[in-house]
C-alpha cells in the first residue's frame, strides 16, 4: 500500500473543487496520507480565510497525519538543499525541501502539482505524483 505526502497545492485545489486534487483525495484516504506541519502552516497563512475555510482545511487535513519536523528530517532538508545546488544546480526554498524529507523519511510518495520544483530529487529518495495526469 502506497503512502502519500500530500503537499500544499493539493489541499488548494481540493477546497477549490478541482476533480483530480479531489479524487486524489477520496482515493488516497484508504492508502493513508501524512502532511508536513509546514503544510499546515502554509493553509492557515492566508489572510483571506474565513471561518468556513478553516473547517473545511481542518476536515481535509483530518484524511490524514500532520506530521512535526524533527531533527532526522531538518537533517534530510539540510542534505536536499545541499544537493540541489551542488548537484542539481538548483535552489530549494527550505520549506519545499522540509516537506520533500518528510516525505522521504516517512516511505511517503509526494504529491504535488509543483512537480518542477521537486524533480531533480527523484535521484535522492523522492517518489512524486501529480494527481492532474493520473
């Protein structure tokens, strides 16, 4: 059974109705679905959240687990963005790298429509999904 790490688009596109984030979704809650803590920060940043939003976020963010950032996946962040710009020659914002370890550390495939941004980490223990082109 595949797990999934649910990035911060994702959630977007389900509270906006798009089919495949939620399909994805419905799909996924049988498999079993963990989030990075930075995802959740990320949802409730928004200034333009109405109490509505909220317990909407709270329900999707309830498919699955919310997961801490500890020191093994600071280290494996640390490790992602080394790589990428020595290897890769590519900036990772520490946030996309905190959630691509936790994904990593946790068996977990990541899924993102931001596939751009993690690819050039498939080489180091990142699995991806973009559920658009299912």
């Amino acid at each position: 059974m595949t797990k999934y790490c649910v990035d911060t688009n994702i959630i977007v596109y389900t509270m906006n109705g798009l089919e495949p984030a939620v399909n994805f979704m419905k799909k996924a809650q049988n498999n079993g679905i963990v989030y990075s803590v930075i995802v959740e920060a990320e949802l409730f940043s928004s200034l333009k959240l109405t109490e509505e939003d909220i317990h909407d976020l709270r329900s999707i963010l309830d498919l699955g687990e919310i997961i801490e950032v500890n020191s093994t996946v600071a280290l494996k962040a640390g490790e992602l963005r080394r790589v990428s710009k020595s290897n890769c020659n590519r900036s990772l914002k520490l946030p996309d790298a905190l959630i691509a370890a936790t994904a990593i550390e946790h068996a977990a495939t990541l899924v993102t429509r931001n596939e751009d941004d993690f690819r050039h980490l498939l080489d180091f223990g990142l699995k991806l999904l973009n559920p658009f082109f299912l």
